[in-house]
C-alpha cells in the first residue's frame, strides 16, 4: 500500500442552458491534489493558488472530509493527512470546484487505500455527497457527460467526446455565488412549456457538441431556471443576453456567477472581446477529454 498518491481534477461547467442538473463539461482548467498518510496524528493542509487565504486547512477542508469518509468505506486506516492543494479552479464561481474536491478526495482514498472501487461506485459515493450528478460526472469521467438517477445512490452517466473544434470561453466575474443561495431562488414547479422546450434542446445540446456546432446557439437555449436567478447575478445574465443576441451561446456555468460560451476556434477572440467589455475576466480554455488522473 502506498503512503502517497497525486490527482489531477477538471474544472466543470453544469446545465449549459437546458441540461440542467443533468449535462456537465470538464475543462482544461486543473486543480492537483496530493495526499501523504503520516504517522503524526490530525489533518494538516497547504494551500497554493485559489482559495489559499479563505479555505479550511484542517480537517475542515472538503477533500479531507469526503477522504476520510471514503477511507473508512475502502479499509483504509488514516492516523495522520496531509494534503497539499495546488488550486487554479476558482472558488464559488460555478466552475465545480466543490465536485472537484470531492472527486479528489475520493479518488485518492481509493489510489492509498489499493481498494478494487469501480468508477461507479465512486459516482454513486459522490452523488451521495454533492446532491446532483452533473458536475461530478463530468469531473469523474471527462468530456460531456449526462447523468439520470432515481435517487442519489443509483446515479448513471455516459461521457462522450466533443467536436475537435469546440472551446469554451468563460467569463469570470470577481464576486462569487453559493450554489445554496441559487437553488434556493428556483420555483417548486414550472410551466409544462418550459420542460419541453428543455427537453428539446438537451437533446438537441447533446448533438451540437458531438457533431453539430453549428447549431449552438439553439441548442443552449433554456427555459427552466436561468431568469428565475436574474436577481442573484443580473450582470452576468445581462452578459449572456448580450451574447445570444451577438450569435454566440452564452449560458449561466452551473449556479452561477460565471458564464459559459460554446463556440468554435475561430470565433473565441470575438466572443472573449464581448466578455471583457461587460467587465468579466475572460478565460479561452479547451475541453478537457479526461476527468480525474492519478499522477504516476
């Protein structure tokens, strides 16, 4: 049994207009976890990058908590921790860095403690804790990535690999949101035109980045919770209002506040250049095939 092991997890965008709670993304934006077992009892954890001066470093961190949940589920006696986090995911801005830590934390419990845990499993322990699949998904897995479930502990995904010329631009704004804060906005229940007009363009998202970029814009298309939130980030739906009328596919990234465009390489710049002008930082990343890779 090792005594230490390193992971790589993704950054994630869920609901990407329609699919929401269900269609997540993994984007090249990585955080790198490493976790050592030491003989000096406690938990003890650095932090490089974001979240260095606001988040836990102690056994109140998020990764050590699902790491030593996961730890006494696989076998895997913990007297000491340390874990050392280099973050470059940002904080509370729905780009899943809290599915990223839990899917570290998870990962690298499975890695130290050598326990034969599918890929299933894990997605099924991870749902148990987040609450909704579509960010671990695609942090686990890679890709695109659509989650269903009947409950939290019975959570199916598929990941499928995006066109070769998709990639996102984020607009990242300096406030962050809570996802509690989010979902606290949204109504018990929705008009029956909204579910079908989400339904159609999940389905019609899922095409669009397989194999037809060009019909984006449509695609992404959502009636179900985005203008429910207004209040929550009016800036940021102004950013995605301005971008749909430019042509481009904005969407809210997750809960919010960020905002996601899909589009093609070669039309990035001009996306980026409307991201800046409403005052976000814009951020051209590619998608990422791989979800959590353990460093060897």
């Amino acid at each position: 049994m090792s005594r230490q092991a390193t992971v790589t997890v993704p950054a994630t965008s869920a609901n990407l207009g329609p699919g929401f709670d269900s269609i997540g993304l993994a984007l090249d934006i990585r955080d790198t976890v490493t976790a050592r077992l030491v003989d000096e009892p406690g938990v003890r954890v650095s932090i490089t990058g974001n979240g260095a001066d606001s988040l836990p470093h102690d056994a109140g961190h998020l990764i050590a908590q699902v790491f030593l949940i996961a730890a006494g589920q696989f076998g895997l006696d913990v007297n000491g921790l340390e874990l050392e986090c280099v973050n470059s995911i940002p904080q509370g801005r729905g780009l899943g860095s809290s599915a990223s830590a839990i899917i570290a934390g998870l990962v690298l419990a499975r890695e130290l403690s050598g326990a034969d845990v599918s890929q299933e499993r894990l997605l099924q322990l991870a749902n148990v804790i987040e609450g909704h699949a579509d960010n671990i998904s695609a942090c686990l897995l890679g890709g695109l990535t659509v989650a269903a479930w009947e409950n939290l502990e019975d959570v199916r995904a598929v990941s499928l690999a995006v066109h070769p010329s998709v990639v996102a631009v984020l607009g990242i704004p300096s406030s962050e949101l809570s996802t509690e804060k989010a979902r606290g906005l949204l109504p018990d229940e929705v008009p029956y035109s909204a579910g079908v007009h989400n339904a159609s363009r999940a389905a019609m998202l899922v095409a669009a980045l397989t194999q037809r970029p060009d019909m984006l814009l449509d695609a992404t298309s959502d009636a179900l919770h985005q203008e429910y939130r207004r209040d929550a980030y009016p800036d940021s739906m102004a950013l995605v209002t301005s971008l749909r009328s430019a042509g481009f596919a904005g969407a809210i990234s997750g809960a919010g506040p960020s905002v996601l465009v899909l589009t093609t390489v070669d039309r990035a710049d001009a996306a980026s250049r409307i991201v800046y002008d409403a005052g976000f930082e814009p951020r051209q990343v590619g998608i990422s095939a791989h979800g959590a890779i353990v460093q060897q």
